[in-house]
C-alpha cells in the first residue's frame, strides 16, 4: 500500500501509518485483494461487491473499485470502496429532494403528454409561476416565445425515440427587457421495464456567452466590412450600417470640419462650442432625432453639451434618457434635447472618434425599440468598432490629404494656360487616376519655338503618387530647356533619355543598395506653320492619330525608338506633310488601355471618334470631350492626357526671303528691301527702325564669321520674326565689348532690341533668329 486516505481510515479503521507499507492482503484479505490483483493483469477496470475484514477483524461487504495506472515507477493500482447498496434512508430522499428543489439548472418533469408533474424553484422564478400554478401546463404555455414550440417539437421526439435531444432557443423571462439564451437539455425517463414515461427538461442560461458571442461577430464583421475604401463618407456609412440594428436603433457620425477641408489636424482636442458635419446616419425607422439634419450638413454642439464634453474629455459616455437627464441636456442644447425627447429614445451612447492621437469627430448611438438599455458591455463594443472606424477615416484622410498634394503638384506643373502662337489650334485634356492608384506621371507641354514653329509633348513616368508627379515635372522641365535650343526631335529624345539615367542614378537607394529605376515615355513633335511640315520622334510612346482635310483618321505609320532610361539606343524623326486643317491627336496610354478593353480596341474606338466623313468637322474641344465619353470611365485607373491640334498655314504674303550675296556691300541692299517688305505689311512705322538694325547686325555678322549662302526670311505672324542663315555651324556667343574693342556689340545691340533671339541648326548649317514686336522695338 502506498496511499491511504482518511474516508479509508473511517471504513476500515486503519490509519495510515498503520495501512501504507503493509501488503493489501494483509489490510484488506486474500479474497478481496487477490481477486482484484488478478483481475486487473487482464483488464485495467474492476468493479465490484467484495468481503473486507475491518481492523477489528469483522468483515464488511463493500463496492470495490480497481483501476490500473502505468506510471515510470511500473504498474500500479488505485482501489477505492464504498459502503455496498442499502435500502434510501429518509434522510438521503430528503437531500435529494433538496438536490432537485435547489439546483442552480433550470428542471422540469414532464409526462408523455408534456404536462408538466415537477418543476424546481429555478423553473418557478424563470416562468414567474408557483409549481402548483405550473403542473399540467406544457412548455409553450410555462415560457411563451417564438421559439417555444420547437421546445415542445423536440420533447416528442424524445418520446417517439426515446433519445435524447438538445436545444438552443431564446426566450424573454418575465420582467426583464433583455433576451436570454438557453440551452435544454431533454432526456426520456423510462421504467424498469424500458418504456418511456416522460421527459426530463434541464435549461442552463448560456446568455452571457450567447451575448459575447454576438458582440464577438459584431467586431469581426466591423474588421471585414469597415474600411473596404479610402474614401471618408463611405468609412462613416460602413460604421452605421455595422452598428444598426444589430447594436443600436439610430447611429450618427459627426467630423469635424479639418477633415473635410483637408487641413492639418489641429494640435489639441476641441473645447468650447463645436461645429462639425453629419457625414452619415441611419436609422431602423426612418426617423431622425435631428430632424432635417442631412448627411454633409454643418451640426453645432454648444459648450458644455454632453458632445462637447465627450469630445474634449476623449472618453465615451451613456444616457439613460429620464426626465432629469432631458432637462439638463436642455439647459445646454434645447433644441436638440426637445428633438430627443420627441424621437423617444431612452438610451444613448456618445463615443468620440479619435486616431493617432488625433480627434476626428464623434459617434452617436440611440436605441428607441431595443428595450434593453446601454450597458458596459455595448459601451466596450461601440468603442471598438468605432476605433475601427476611426483609424479607417484617417487613412481616408490622410490619402486624401496626400492624393490632393499630389494633384496639385501635378496640375501645377502642367500648362496652366495655352501659349499665344498662331500655327496650331489646340484643345487639350487631362483626367488624373481616379480610386486608389493615385496621381500619375502623365504630362503634356505646348511650347513655342522659333520660326512660328509650335513643340507639342506628351509623355507618361511609371508609376503614380507624388514621386511620380516631381519627375514628371523635371522631366517636363528638361523638354522645354532642350526645346528651347531648337533641338530636333530625335536629339531632343536622345539628351532626355540622358536626364532619365542621371534621375534613376540620382534615385539609389543606399540602404537596400538597389538603384531606383525610372521608367517613362515621351513623344515630341514640331509642326512649321511655314512649309505645313510636322517632325516627330517617339521613345516608346503610342504614335499620333493624323485626320486629313478629307475626314479620314489613321494612326500615324513612323518608327517607335525605346522608352527612356534605357540608354545608348537611337531615335529617329519621321517627318510628314500636314494639310491645312488637318488635326493631329497627341495622347497617352491611359486614354486608350483600360480593364474593359486593351490598347488597339481603345485606340480604333478613338479613331472612330476622330473620323468625320460625310459630317461636320468638330472643333478640337468637342473632339476631346467625345473622345474622353468614349473612351473613360468615371474612375480610371490611370492618369489620361489628349491633346489635339488642327493645323494652319502662313499664307505666301506673310512670308518673305531673299538670298543675300557673300559680300559686305549687299547689307544695305537687305536692308532696303527688308525695310520695302515692312512698309508693305504696315509695320514699317512700329518696327522698321529695329527691324533695320537687326537686319544688318545679323547679315553683317553671317558675311564675317559664317559661310555661304546666306539667305534673309521675314516672317510676319504675331510679331515680326527675322532669320539670317548661312551654311556654317559656328554659333554666335554674346559677350560685352571692352572700352576700346571695335566689335563685339552686335549681338548685344539685337538682345537688347528684340523680345527674344537664339540659335537653330539645320542640316545645312545655322540660323540666327530674332523676334520683334512692338513692345520689343
């Protein structure tokens, strides 16, 4: 023996010092303590009656449990006895009466007729009734709910089959406001014979659990469904739908008036009088205690209402709506009180929205049909959801925030207005990326060169946000620059394509020792309203759509050279002949790719757009609008840039040119007849004596330090434009002469006597180029 319990000492009289360390059949005898030893080698259960000699050596007929237990110290055995079966004394009927009077479970006995025979005191308080009220009743009448018929249902059943069934209703106890849960237990009571008398009912309140249960799913269903956008409304609705009417009966959520407008959020939480906006609500009744407040409508809380002071305390609150609470709410908000009052509402949550730190707005919750009043329970429960709610709204926030910087970056780094030129009527378009993609790299330019000539631009950076938007700006910034020096096309891609390697050079990443890539494309095109001549080069952009006077669009047929940053690879200008009121349609992928069809789809539906035969030609900026319709959905997932010109030309009278003999007695000669050609075009009074001047600068410049030919051309467009071209390539470099230098003023005198001069380089060599308007003059 290795243990002996005290209940053993009282049986047989054996202490344990006594009985621990003899063997069990010198304690208990041979019979009892063999038989079992045996037993037990075959089997690892033994039970039943045996004879054990007491200390004082009678015996004593006792229950005897055997159970073998392996441990690591090798086999063992657990005996346990008890007194054999007597006839129930009274006293164990009276404990059992008792037991069954004062369990803590919920009991009733029921005949096969469901009439009730005994219910315990737990039955008689649930059903408000004495058991001598409650016999002969069956369930549905002891507890009248919906679901009481089920009770009865599954109480035959148990009858029929005489299995046993389990049970999960809902049922009201009287006097409480609340829904319980309960789980019933139904087991059939049989005779010694096997046949069914009746049915034993056991009900165990499982409300607590059932309602956190609830409350658990109302949290994960506020994870699954709240946030599923950035955009702030449509966060607040998800908020109310989650909450009513699963937790409330009406639901509000009020912002304050930052989020909105975009601002930063203020350092402090509000005190004082309040102003903020009804971004959403809802109600199970189509009833609203604020009247005709409506969602994006201004809401005041005076200082010192029960908003207010959540607000500036930061902690959530609940309201029983009595009489006295109505009139304190009235001394600081009558009106808003009297509303309530009115709605009849008699519970109320305030719970504020904060995030980060930061205040966002407040959550109104009211229950008006929902009996039960807010516990702590659904005080801990808004809170959560709100929370939820909370971090999602400044996520919205803050995208927002972020979204319309980086719109602004963008749309301030586009041409704000269109550039005075007269060689192009132009309409352009631009739809930044709707969603979550954000802004993108899509830009376009209009820029005015030399000659009356007019750059048009389109490109696309990779990518979007506001990264996106700064390269496109420096980008946009490097094409106007090398614009600016009246590059061709080709060579103008080519030293672009080098400003992309230095920007991706500039973009490594030292910690993640990675260099940040800068993909983009561009298409660069000149039109000369002089010769009706466009040159254009591509670096993996989608090529132009070109409509001729006859109606008829087509996508322009000219080689397409790599996108840019990828280095030491050519590309080539296409150059092609453009009729007056032709129109040439510069765009970007995002206006002819989208989810619901790919790029030559979208681009066949915008040559469909541009194609006019047999109708009346559009302008550029209903084509645009048409195109947009067509082509755009409210929410494309990227930015979108058209822009179309329709071309003119310079007629014959507004050009004139004059070859010039290599010889410095022929700039009196071209002074003359430029003079002769102003006089004609009424210009001779406004610009003659600059124009004069810059005429013989100019030529007398190219005889001294250039190469024959040299060719003089006057242009008269807006202003009066002169071009001196001679076949060298030495550019001319302006500098200030010194006291006693006999030249070196020429180019000077023109700088300081024209609106604007420069360079151009042809494959037969230069030419210099002035403008003169009368302002310049």
């Amino acid at each position: 023996m290795t243990h002996w319990s005290e209940s053993a000492r009282r049986m047989l009289g054996y202490d344990a010092v006594e009985a621990v360390g003899r063997t069990a059949v010198d304690v208990l005898g041979d019979h009892a303590a063999g038989e079992a030893r045996r037993a037990l080698e075959e089997r690892t259960r033994w039970l039943r009656t045996a004879l054990v000699r007491h200390r004082d050596g009678h015996l004593l007929n006792i229950w005897l449990l055997a159970r073998r237990l392996d441990g690591d110290g090798g086999a063992e055995w657990l005996m346990a006895e008890s007194p054999a079966p007597g006839p129930l004394a009274d006293e164990d009927r009276t404990l059992a009466e008792w037991g069954f009077a004062q369990s803590p479970h919920h009991i009733g006995l029921f005949d096969t007729e469901l009439r009730a025979m005994r219910v315990n005191t737990a039955l008689e308080r649930a059903a408000a009734l004495p058991e001598d009220r409650i016999r002969g009743m069956v369930p549905s009448e002891i507890v009248v709910s919906p679901q009481s018929p089920l009770v009865d249902q599954a109480m035959r059943e148990v009858i029929e089959t005489g299995e046993q069934r389990q049970v999960d209703t809902y049922a009201r106890v009287p006097g409480e406001s609340r829904e319980r849960a309960w789980s019933v237990a139904l087991a059939p009571l049989t005779n010694p014979e096997g046949v069914v008398c009746g049915v034993s009912l056991t009900a165990s309140d499982r409300t607590e659990h059932y309602w956190a249960r609830r409350r658990l799913m109302l949290v994960n269903e506020a994870g699954s469904r709240i946030g599923s956008t950035l955009d702030i409304t449509r966060t607040a609705e998800e908020l109310i739908e989650v909450a009513t009417p699963e937790l409330a009966d009406y639901a509000a959520v009020d912002l304050l008036s930052f989020i909105q407008r975009g601002d930063e959020p203020p350092a402090d939480s509000p005190t004082g009088p309040v102003t903020m906006r009804r971004a959403a609500m809802r109600s199970v009744d189509g009833e609203f205690p604020e009247g005709t407040l409506n969602p994006g409508d201004p809401t005041e809380y005076p200082m010192s209402s029960p908003v207010a002071e959540c607000l500036a305390l930061g902690r959530p609150a609940v309201y029983e709506i009595t009489a006295p609470t109505l009139t304190a709410w009235a001394e600081h908000d009558p009106e808003r009180a009297a509303r309530l009052r009115l709605y009849g509402a008699h519970s109320v949550m305030i719970v504020p929205m904060r995030a980060r730190g930061v205040t966002l707005g407040v959550a109104l919750f009211a229950r008006k049909q929902h009996p039960a009043p807010f516990e702590s329970d659904d005080l801990l429960l808004a809170e959560e959801i709100t929370a939820r709610a909370a971090v999602c709204i400044d996520n919205a926030r803050r995208y927002a925030r972020e979204r319309q910087t980086a719109v602004t970056l963008q749309r301030s780094l586009l041409p704000q207005t269109q550039p005075a030129q007269a060689a192009l009527q132009i309409a352009s378009r631009y739809l930044p990326a709707g969603g979550q993609a954000g802004v993108g790299g899509d830009w376009f330019d209009i820029i005015p060169l030399s000659g009356a000539r007019v750059g048009l631009v389109v490109g696309d950076v990779v990518g979007h946000g506001i990264q996106a938007a700064a390269t496109m700006g420096r980008l946009r910034s490097a094409v106007r620059t090398l614009a600016d020096i009246d590059l061709p096309p080709d060579e103008l891609l080519t030293h672009l394509d080098d400003v992309v390697i230095r920007l991706g050079a500039e973009a490594f990443d030292a910690d993640a020792e990675v260099v940040g890539d800068i993909g983009a494309t561009c298409l660069y095109a000149v039109y000369d309203p002089v010769v009706g001549r466009c040159s254009l080069a591509s670096a993996g952009h989608p090529l132009p759509a070109v409509v001729r006077p006859d109606g008829v669009a087509h996508t322009l047929d000219a080689p397409i050279g790599p996108p840019l940053g990828l280095g030491g690879l050519p590309f080539e200008t296409a150059e092609f002949d453009l009729p007056e009121g032709s129109l040439l349609a510069l765009y970007t992928d995002g206006l002819i790719e989208a989810r619901s069809h790919d790029m030559d789809e979208g681009r066949h539906t915008l040559l469909r757009v541009l194609d006019y035969p047999g109708r009346s030609i559009a302008s550029p900026d209903e084509l645009c609008d048409d195109a947009f319709a067509a082509l755009l959905p409210d929410r494309p997932d990227d930015d979108s840039v058209l822009l179309i010109a329709r071309t003119r030309r310079l007629k014959e009278g507004q050009v004139a040119s004059w070859e010039v003999p290599f010889d410095p007695a022929a700039v009196a000669r071209a002074r003359t007849d430029a003079v002769s050609r102003l006089t004609e075009w009424g210009l001779d009074d406004e610009l003659g004596f600059t124009a004069e001047l810059v005429v013989s600068e100019l030529i007398t410049n190219a005889i001294r330090y250039g190469q024959p030919p040299i060719h003089l051309r006057l242009i008269h467009e807006r202003a009066l434009i002169c071009e001196v071209s001679d076949a060298s390539y030495t550019s001319p470099r302006l500098r200030r002469a010194r006291v006693f230098d006999e030249g070196g003023r020429g180019l000077l005198l023109v700088a300081q006597l024209t609106q604007r001069w420069g360079t151009r380089y042809t494959p037969d060599g230069k030419t210099i180029w002035a403008d003169i308007s009368p302002m310049s003059g």
